[in-house]
C-alpha cells in the first residue's frame, strides 16, 4: 500500500500539472460554500472588492493570500466559514476605460450618446472584459464562496445604497453646498484624495506687484506658481505681526485687469512673514489654504474656470483660454504693465495629478454633497476605543484616531454617469424631494433627478452587510453578521475601513434589529478585528511602479514558481502593519521549500509512512519522541502566532521545523531505524511516526500552501481533501502529553555529536561518503541507544582490533565530554588538500586584511553607522578564527 501510495506521486513537483485541477474540483464539491442551517460556530470575512477593471497585483496577492490562510484554518477548526467576494463597479476607472474604448473603436465620446444608451455600452463592457481578475483569484488558490458573489451595482445593493442615503438624509447627515473639491479637468468631475497623486513639476515662481507703480502709494508684491489664478484674486494676506504692512491692513487694491474686483488686504496668522515677500494673494475658488481663509475673513470666490479648466466668466481677454495658455497670456500682459518684478526659472513645487486621466488636478469651487461626518466619526473612534472593534496591529490605532477624530465632511458627489445614481429629486417651484427604494419618485411636468453620482466609497462602505442582504433580514445577515475579521492593508485605512465604520456603527444604531447589537450593547460594528498588513515593496524597500521598472507581476509567479511559493513567500514576510521588501530571491526560496517538502515526503512514502494510530510511548526511539515534541511545540506556536495575525513567525516557525528538525534530521534518522528489509517494531512504529508528522504538518501548511499540502495529504492518507480535514490538536501531536526532557536532551546532544564530526571530516578533507574508523564511549554520554544513528549521521564505522587513531575531537555534551579517536589515514589527498587549503587560507587573511583597513580608518569609523561597524568587527573575527584553523590544519597535515 506505501509503495503504491508514494507511486501515485510524480518523480517532482511540477505545480502547473495540478493547481488548476485541484482548484476546480474544491470548487465543483462546495467545500467553499457557506451552509447558512450548519449548527457550527460562524466565521465570515467580506473580501476588499478590487475594481471591476483590475488585474491581480501583488498587493492583492497579499492581501488575498492573508484572508485565505485565516479561512482555510478557520474551516479545518471546525467553522462555518463565508468567504464572500466581489467587485466594485469603479465608477472614474470603468467609466474613463468605456470612454476610451469607445474612442478608439468608434471616434465618439460620451456625449455622443444619451445617458441610458452610454450605460448600456458600459454593462455590455463589464460583461465582456469585466471581472478578469476573479479568474486571477482562482489562479491563486483563494477559497471564495463564488455562489455568493456580489457586484456594487446588483440590485440588492443598489437597494442597499438607496436606503442608506435616505436614511442619512432624513436624519439631516447628507446636504448640498458649494465646496472646494479636488476637479478634473479631463474627466470634468471631483475626485477624492486617493485618486490624486502627488508630483514634483518644474514651474515658475513669479513676483508681481498689486497696485500702484508709484513706489510711495500703496502696493504690494505677491509670488505665485500659478500666476493664471490671479484673475480670481480677491485679498493679499499678510501676517498681523509684520509691520511692514500694518498701514496697508484694511485697504483695497485695484485689480489690473478686472473692473468688478478689488483686493482687501487682510491679517492672517496663517501668512509666514519670513517667505518671499510676506504676503500672499488669495483665490478662494481655487486653492484649499485659500479658501479656508475666504471662509474666516468673509470673502468672495469668484470661479474662473469652467468644468474642462479653462479660463471663464472673468470678462476678461483671457476667456476661453486653457490653464496652461493662461499662464503664458497673464504673464505677459503683467510685464507690459510693468509689474512683473522678477521670474525665476526652474522652481519645483508638487501638484496633485489624476490618477486616473494624468492632468494637473484643479482645487475648484464646486456645487456638491455631503455627508455629515462628525457624529459618525465619533461612533467610529467610540467603536475602537471601547474594544468592540480590535486593531491589529495596536500600534496602527493612533493613525486611525487621528483621522476619525478630525474628518472634514465627505463630498459624495461625482460628475458622472457609470454608478448609483443620486436619489435626489427637483421640482419645478424649487422643491427638494429624496426618493427611498420603496418610493415612487414624483411625476409630472418640471421634475427632474440629480445628473450626479455618488462615489464609489459610498457603496462600499456598505460592503460588510449589504453584501449580506440588508436591509432585508437575510438568513446570510442573521448568521454571519458582524464579520469576523476584516483585512486589508493600512493605506486603505482612512478612505475605505473608516468610512465602513461610519456606515456600519449608523446603520447598527438605526436598524439593530437587522444587525443586532455589540456585545457591549452598543451599535454593531462591521467586523470584530480589523488586521492591518503593510505594502509590497521591493527587495530595496522602494515603491513599486512602472518607471522604475520593479514590480511584481503575481500571474507570472505563479507560472514560473507556482501559487504555493509566491503565498508562502508573501507569508513569511507578512509582520503587521509592516511594509514587505519582496524580491525574486524569495520566490525560488519559497519554490526550493515547496519541492523539499514534496522530496520528503515522498521519501517518506516510499519507506513506508502510514496513517495510524501511535504505538505507546515506550515503544517508541528517542527520536520518534523527540519529533512528536517538537511537532506539538511548533503546532502550539503556529496556532498562538496565527491567532494574533503573525503570519510571518508562523510562517518561519513552519519552515525550520519542516527543513531542519524534519528533513535535516528526522527522516535521515528514520533511515536508520526503518530497516531496508524484514520489518521490526522499532521500524513500524518509526512508519507510523513518519505518517503522524507529515500528517500534521501537512494540514499545518494547508492555510498557506493549499495545492501541495492537498496532493501530498491525498496521497499520504488516500482520504478526500486535506481541506475538509481537522486541524491538528495536541492529541495529534504527542497524544497531549508532557515533552520528554530526556530525548530531548539526547537528540540536542547527537545533533551536536553528528555535526562536530562531520565539521572535522570536512577540515580533514575526507570524502562525504567515506567511513572512517572512530572509537567513542557513548554510553560514558548517555547516548550508547543511538550509535547505529550517529555511526550512520557521521559516517564513522566500528574501529577494528589493529585501530591505530590519527587525531581525536573533544565533543562537549551535556553528560560530559566525549572524546572521540578517528583513523583519517589513507583517507585523504595530502597534496590536493594542502592546495584547497591554502587556497582558503589567502581568502581568510584577505578577509582580514580588507576588515582591518576599514576598521583602522578613522574616518569611517566616524561616519558608519554603529551597526555596520559592528557587522566589520564580527568579519574580523570570524577571519581570525579561520586563519587559525586553516593554519593549524596545515601544520598536522605536515
């Protein structure tokens, strides 16, 4: 049955040959599919929903890789697990990639069509290249409940939206006003603070003087980048304290090329005195510092651009023309009054850019709406504070407060017409109506709904229980709400996680028979843990992007190094809240593992590793003890570090386990003590050892490197899914009993014994696979029960009658000092190792040489960080010890 068993599996692990199989046939048997009647305890997570118009980065791989080893171990404990996914329908991303394809198919815009027959052309869009990244997903294991799926723009979450907004706006949190928002020229809509980008651009910093050319009549000199704003300009500032201006405080300059403005010279605090000139020219409509002190002083704000940023309304010669044309245009005619008192060429200053269309954003006077924050806000930070959401990382929870406790209210609005559109109704005297989902809008001549839509954060800050069924009372909302457990990374913190805690804390005040209460009694929270990882860097720690050439294409992984290497990789290195330096060298890391893991335990099949009940302890060797330990103390880690959302320690504790403890010395062990032919106890119960570790550390495993735990699992118990299995207790382990010291210390002690004596072979220059004679009194060490082990481990054979030692080692152990007398005669190259000896010793004195330079140099010892010099001295040191020991072998080789 073992032999037939390891035959089952190919000579090597070619994980192109299984991933999408195994992945299909989890998916055909529903082990991914939430049973809303199970009586087990529930567990749900709501997946980030990535863009209807993504690829899978790598960020998203991480992100996805961390869920899905939370679910995949929560299922294998013994939980009704709901792994829902998604996606968003993007309204600036989708919208702007229909335009373009429409552009380049058919030479037509969107004003070419009426808004319904555009929509139509972006829902027959979505349905044809919408949703690639789901088959990216599967692609890397992902154990979603796809029979769940959800999309922002679905009916029921549609109704969901609609009865949120009108739930805000009845109780006086949504409202309309003119704002200064972030406006896109090219899309002509406001967009939020995270699809801005902000760039250094060469501009140029020019003075110009307001008001008279007189020298001794008022006038003052301001400096500006964007000197085309100054057609809006309604005030200079100046700072209270600045005397140079006090006379001028409360007087009006004349505009020079507007009749209809003037400019108030006011006192502000905000004015630094010591820059430029000390005083600063206002335009409210179109800089946000600016405008907040339009707001304290009173001020007009006259827009002077119209939605695509050109030049408006001003009366001037300089209507029509775009921002850039402006700035030419105005500077020009400045110089020709005179005014232009010097230019300086280049001055880098940096400008907000549209993620999505690449232009210079323009900060613009806008009619928009709102959402009432402060209340919400409040409930959120109420939420973390007082424990009913958790924060993991704890040391994220100062950037979370800092934001909830000082949001500005958040413009909802967006100038387009891919998305949910704004319920808003006006009527022809002026009326103002808000339709709810179960509302007729008003008929009749004059009635017409808001153009607008609302942004797409507006529909998922819904995301954790409309996708649920609210505000219905769904048996999904009943049995998974609230989520168990949100993850994402931390730069998404403020503009999706706490907009998700607003919604979700107000919707659990107002509606708390749809999503019950905190335990506390309070408003429900959207998710009881909120984990936090950090971003995907480089291997030098810098951004990912397409000029610097560096990022990860995660699909391409996959091909070149499989799903379980690019998870396990992102795994190890997943220290929350903590930024992920990522290069190639840990995929083929994680790829050597993959294939160790799969050599080994087809190695162990081969040998005949069964699944069965433990022998007694007492039957059982040292090293069978010994590994059952070792398995319950890393079975313990794991499950205390995953429950505390350290994937990385996990991770790594998983990984010297499996190639130090299991494969360095275990199975070469077990060689020893399962016999090549007949069969003994001692080598059956060694069998049944072998089968009860890759038992549990397979399922160990499973969470983060699902497709070659499940073959290999398979094949080692030839029962139906890893996946579907238990996860591994102490009963698994070590039956649940206390470790063994004494085979502990044992083994600890032949580890030490094998490793010195192979040391010495290596410094010896004898052959790995020559034996050499040694004489040794184990049983002076407590270790007489593993010679054949150790004879095996270090290829030392039993000395004959005419043994005559060589040299002889000094092992100190924990019994006492073993002294160990070796026969190297006739066993070694004299001349060849002389040369590779030599050889090694020039390196070693180089070394030495090179460290004591560094380290004699003052100046670099002044300059280098403590840590580097630290790094040298411990060079030096270890070049020292070789130069000695390469030295003395030399001389007993003479």
């Amino acid at each position: 049955m073992a032999k037939n068993r390891a035959d089952a599996l190919p000579k090597s692990w070619e994980p192109q040959v299984y991933e999408t199989e195994v992945y299909q046939r989890w998916v055909d048997r529903g082990y991914f599919t939430a049973d809303v009647s199970s009586s087990k305890p529930p567990f749900s997570i709501v997946l980030p929903p990535p863009n209807v118009t993504g690829q899978l980065h790598i960020g998203h791989a991480f992100d996805h890789t961390l869920a899905d080893a939370i679910v995949r171990r929560k299922r294998m404990q013994g939980y009704e697990v709901l792994w829902l996914p998604g996606m968003d329908h993007a309204g600036i991303a989708t919208q702007t990639k229909v335009e373009a394809m429409l552009q380049k198919k058919e030479g037509k815009s969107r004003w070419d069509y009426d808004r319904e027959a555009f929509i139509d052309k972006v829902w027959e869009w979505k349905r044809q290249y919408g949703g690639t990244i789901t088959s990216q997903m599967r692609a890397l294991g992902d154990s979603l409940d796809w029979s769940r799926e959800r999309f922002t723009l679905d009916e029921g979450l549609s109704n969901a939206v609609l009865t949120i907004f009108k739930q805000l706006y009845d109780h006086g949190l949504i409202y309309r006003a003119h704002r200064l928002v972030n406006w896109s020229p090219v899309l002509e809509t406001a967009v939020s603070d995270i699809e801005v980008v902000y760039q250094d651009v060469e501009g140029e910093l020019v003075s110009f003087r307001y008001g008279s050319m007189n020298d001794n009549e008022p006038h003052v000199v301001v400096a500006t980048t964007r000197i085309e704003t100054m057609l809006g300009d309604v005030a200079i500032a100046v700072h209270p304290d600045d005397e140079r201006y006090h006379h001028l405080v409360g007087q009006e300059l004349p505009h020079p090329f507007r009749d209809d403005l003037s400019l108030k010279i006011i006192a502000d605090d905000y004015v630094d005195p010591e820059f430029g000139t000390g005083a600063v020219k206002i335009t409210p409509a179109h800089d946000p510092n600016d405008y907040a002190m339009g707001l304290r002083h009173n001020l007009d704000m006259p827009n002077i651009m119209d939605k695509k940023g050109r030049i408006a309304d001003t009366g001037t010669r300089f209507d029509g023309l775009s921002r850039e044309e402006a700035r030419t245009e105005i500077c020009e005619a400045l110089r020709e009054q005179g005014r232009i008192v010097k230019e300086i060429r280049p001055y880098v200053h940096s400008v907000g850019h549209s993620e999505r269309s690449g232009e210079a954003i323009e900060p613009r006077l806008s009619l928009q709406w709102y959402v009432k924050v402060a209340e919400l806000a409040k409930m959120s930070g109420d939420a973390v504070r007082q424990g009913d959401t958790v924060i993991h990382p704890t040391s994220l929870e100062p950037r979370y407060f800092d934001w909830v406790d000082d949001m500005h209210d958040w413009c909802i609005s967006r100038q387009l017409w891919w998305g949910h559109r704004i319920p808003i109704w006006y009527g022809p005297n002026g009326e103002v109506v808000c339709v709810g989902p179960d509302e007729e809008p008003p008929s009749g001549e004059g009635w017409e709904q808001d153009p607008d839509v609302l942004d797409t954060w507006f529909s998922s800050a819904l995301w954790p229980f409309s996708t649920l069924g609210w505000p219905d009372s769904t048996d999904d909302l009943q049995r998974f709400y609230p989520t168990s457990v949100l993850v994402t990374a931390y730069d998404i913190l403020f503009f999706w996680v706490a907009r998700m805690m607003m919604f979700g804390t107000f919707s659990g005040k107002t509606t708390p028979e749809l999503l019950g209460t905190a335990d506390s009694g309070r408003p429900q929270v959207p998710f009881k843990d909120l984990y936090l990882h950090g971003l995907v860097r480089d291997e030098h720690g810098r951004k990912m992007s397409k000029s610097l050439g560096n990022g990860i294409d995660p699909l391409d992984w996959v091909e070149r190094f499989g799903a379980d290497a690019l998870r396990f990789a992102l795994a190890r290195g997943a220290n929350p809240g903590i930024d992920l330096p990522l290069g190639e060298d840990a995929a083929h890391s994680s790829r050597n593992f993959a294939t160790k893991l799969f050599n080994a335990t087809r190695f162990a099949l081969m040998n005949g590793a069964t699944v069965g009940e433990l022998p007694d302890r007492s039957a059982l060797t040292d090293a069978d003890r010994w590994v059952l330990d070792e398995l319950e103390a890393v079975r313990s880690s794991v499950d205390s570090y995953l429950d505390n959302y350290q994937f990385a320690k996990a991770s790594e504790e998983l990984y010297q386990f499996t190639w130090g403890t299991f494969c360095d010395w275990y199975l070469e062990i077990a060689k020893v003590q399962i016999p090549r032919e007949g069969e003994d106890e001692r080598g059956r119960n060694t069998q049944v050892v072998l089968g009860r570790v890759l038992n549990v550390l397979l399922k160990l495993l499973h969470p983060v490197m699902p497709f070659v735990t499940e073959v290999l699992w398979m094949a080692l118990t030839e029962e139906e899914s890893i996946t579907i299995s238990a996860w591994p207790t102490s009963e698994d382990t070590n039956g649940g009993v206390a470790p063994d010291e004494r085979a502990a210390r044992r083994m600890k002690d032949l580890e030490k014994l094998v490793t010195e004596l192979r040391r010495f072979r290596s410094d010896q220059g004898v052959k790995p696979s020559q034996k050499v004679p040694a004489l040794m009194d184990l049983a002076a060490v407590d270790l007489a029960d593993q010679e054949d082990v150790i004879r095996s481990l270090a290829r030392v054979e039993k000395e004959e009658e005419n043994f005559t030692a060589s040299a002889t080692v000094e092992v100190r152990l924990s019994q006492g000092t073993l002294d160990v007398a070796l026969d190297t005669s006739g066993t070694v190259d004299v001349a060849a190792e002389r040369t590779r000896l030599e050889k090694d010793l020039a390196k070693a004195r180089k070394e030495l040489e090179t460290t004591a330079k560094k380290l004699g140099n003052d100046n670099f010892l002044n300059k280098a960080p403590a840590h580097v010099v630290e790094k040298i001295r411990e060079r030096q040191q270890v070049a020292q010890e070789e130069c000695e020991r390469i030295s003395q072998r030399l001389e007993a080789l003479s």
